[in-house]
C-alpha cells in the first residue's frame, strides 16, 4: 500500500504518462503482434473511434504513439476478425473499440438505453414514435445481415439538421445503442451492422450479467488503473458515467480500500489512486499524440497535469485557429513539448506539417530534432517516403533544419510563415 497521501504535480505526471503504456517509449526493435497490442488496449480499456481522415483516423494513432510502427490491418483484424474477433464497438468514451471480454460490463448501459435513458433526446423520442418501424429494422439486420444503412430496405435518405441520419440509420444507432445490433465490421469507415450473437464470442455473450452497480464498480476500477492518478470528474469521463453514479460508487471503492484518496500539488480537488500504486522515477516517453488519445481527452485533466491547453479546432474557422486543422500533441520527456498540424498528403506520397509550434517551456532547438525522428518514423509507417513543412510558427525553422540533417526529407519554409496553421 503507498506510503503517502499527497503527490508532486511531476509524480502525477509520471503516473499518468506510465499508466497509459508510455513509460519505456515506442520502439522500432520489436515487431509488434497482436498480444501487443492486446495487452496495451487491455491496459488502457478502450480506445476513441473517430472518423477524420486527413492525417490517419484517429484509433490507430495509440497503438503507433506507444509501441511504434505496426501493420493497421492488425487492429482491424483485433476489431471486426469474425468470431475470434478481441475488440467491439460500443459508446464508451464516445464510439470506442472496447476488449471483448468487458462487454458485459456495457449491458446496464444498454439496458437504460433501451428504455429510452441516457441517449439523445431526439434518439430517445424516435425510439418512442416509430417502435414498430425499429423492430422491422432489427428483423431486416436478422433476415439479411451484416448491412449497413444504405441498404435497408426503404430507408430513405438522410436529410439536414440531426447529423443528416435517414430514418434507417436513426433506427440502426438506437439498436446499437441499446446492444440488439453491433458492428460486425466497416465498408470504409460505414459501420455494418449484425445481431450479438453472429458477432461476439459465445464465451462473452454467456457471461452471466453483472449488477449494475458492480459493473460500474469495475469500470471506475478499469479507469483508475488506465489514468494512475485521477479526480471524480476524470474517473467519470473516462466511460462517461454519470454523476451520482460516479459518487456512489467511488465512495463503495474507497470504503473497500479499493481506491485511496490523495492530493496532487496544484489541483483543487481530491484525485484518487489504487493501493498498488508506483511512483516511477522517470517517464521518458517521446511520442505523438492523437488528439482524440485516452491520455489528453479530458481537456481539463491535460491542462492539470501538462499546463497546455488543448481545443480541437477542426471545427474552428480557418482564420481563428491558433494550432492548426488536425493538431497533434508532442509528448516529450515527462511533458507536452510541441503541437504539430499533421496532413498525409498520398498522392505527394508526404507527410505535411502545415503549423509547428513549441510550448511555452519548451525550446525550438531542444524540441526540433526529436520531433523530426519521430515524424520521419510515422511516415514511414504511413507508407510516405518524405516529410516536409509546408507552414511557419516558432517551431518550424529548427525543425526544417533537423530534418534536412537526415538527408532524407524535403523541408519547405513558405515565404510567408503567417500563413500557416491555416490551411486544411
């Protein structure tokens, strides 16, 4: 059991950064398998889904930021690889692929949303007016899937206003929702639906329900383990509980000495850590970041623990952005170095870096040459033969000249710097 109950703001960050599977840093030695990538998905509990693709979508940046390079086929195969398959789709932190085996701990949030309960309000009144409509959906998914909207029969076409769902994919996400259809696996990135039972494991779908109270018990305990040290609100966001839930039942783990409160050196409130807790010496990890990943999405949490503040601005007009369109956080020696505006650019067969920019404790001349090997290694990855900056800032001079220094890249400076972070 830890023999303390306070913690410096650099302890925290050293938890954290080794909670998320970054303490030894990504490397290139070891080829990475799916057990990897298992035992790391595992450790973090779930992993955001998103759909922008101008850079590489987002789910397949963590494994790459903690394990290195790494064939993306594998975690498609982890996700929607047929009966065996490790890894379903389910609303998580947001649409998330979850280990299979936690599965059980989603139905109490199925069931609510089954009723009606803890879905959008508009979901949630579809799902009252056009039942009958729904149930023909699920029997059409019996009859004839795995299928994805366009094909329901008259479904319809989406129209303006909610995300421009047609009246089929409204029906399909309410059955998703609530657990009577799951992703068998995309066409593209469109989601194809199934029943459980053709998808999921039969070892998973026979596992005896758990209490809804337990299930979020274990959840707490998944999100504990997965942030090192974390407040109230940072346990809830990490599975999107709800409030009074999340009090009840961290006051249950605490009573259980499951979950020990401490305090963090410049953080308000009381964060909470398990018994088995470490305090590791360093956390030299270098590595960069979705900015959809588990260790800075709770924007709140990042700017406590890293002093950066983190917006995502792909829905920011192009003149009010600050960082850029797809912007991804460098993790850098135990902090947030630099933001880079990444874009694959396929057809150039190049990695563009649109915006450089260097934190406000952070150097150009410190941060730019470990910033260019690790964008040299996601394009390689990526299957790009060159990185090159297209876009000013701070950063962007010295990171320029590292990475002419490898003689491999073609490093642009655009006559009018000003003009970066700009672009899309």
């Amino acid at each position: 059991m830890p023999r303390f109950d306070s913690l410096s703001l650099r302890e925290a960050r050293r938890i954290a950064i080794a909670a998320q599977g970054f303490a030894s840093g990504a490397s290139d030695a070891t080829a990475v398998e799916s057990r990897h990538a298992r035992r790391l998905i595992g450790r973090l509990g779930l992993v955001q889904i998103d759909s922008v693709n101008v850079l590489v979508r987002s789910h397949y940046l963590p494994l790459f930021s903690r394990l290195g390079p790494y064939e993306a086929a594998l975690l498609d195969r982890l996700a929607y690889g047929g009966k065996r398959r490790a890894l379903f789709e389910y609303w998580g932190h947001e649409a998330s692929l979850i280990p299979v085996e936690q599965q059980p701990l989603f139905r109490w949030r199925m069931a609510r949303a089954e009723r009606g309960e803890g879905i959008y309000g508009e979901l949630a009144r579809f799902a009252v007016e056009r039942r009958s409509y729904i149930d023909s959906v699920l029997a059409e998914v019996a009859a004839c899937g795995p299928m994805g909207a366009s094909e329901l029969s008259g479904a319809g076409r989406g129209a303006g206003g909610w995300w421009g769902w047609s009246d089929g994919k409204r029906a399909l996400e309410y059955l998703f929702w609530a657990g009577l259809v799951t992703t068998a696996g995309r066409r593209g990135f469109e989601r194809l639906y199934d029943l459980p039972e053709r998808v999921l494991p039969a070892a998973v779908l026979d596992t005896p329900t758990p209490e809804e109270a337990e299930a979020q018990r274990a959840l707490l305990r998944i999100a504990a383990r997965a942030h090192g040290v974390a407040t109230e609100r940072d346990l809830r966001d990490y599975h999107r509980l709800e409030v009074a839930d999340t009090r009840l039942r961290i006051a249950e783990l605490v009573e259980a000495g499951e979950l020990l409160p401490v305090t963090v050196e410049g953080w308000e409130r009381t964060a909470y850590v398990t018994p088995d807790l470490r305090i590791p010496r360093k956390a030299p990890a270098r590595a960069l970041l979705s900015p959809f990943d588990s260790l800075i999405w709770e924007r709140q949490r990042t700017e406590r623990l890293f002093g950066a503040r983190i917006r995502l601005e792909i829905y920011t007009p192009a003149h009010k952005r600050e960082h850029g369109y797809y912007v991804l956080p460098f993790l850098m020696d135990e902090r947030i170095a630099a933001r880079v505006d990444l874009k694959s650019d396929r057809k150039a067969c190049t990695l563009l870096v649109q915006a450089a920019h260097t934190e406000p404790h952070a150097s150009p001349e410190a941060v730019a040459p470990p910033l260019a090997a690790e964008l040299r290694r996601m394009a390689g990855w990526l299957g790009l033969e060159r990185v090159t900056v297209v876009g000013g800032s701070d950063l962007a001079p010295a990171l320029a000249g590292a990475l002419q220094q490898t003689g491999a890249d073609a490093s642009i400076i655009p006559d009018d710097p000003a003009a970066a972070g700009s672009r899309t």
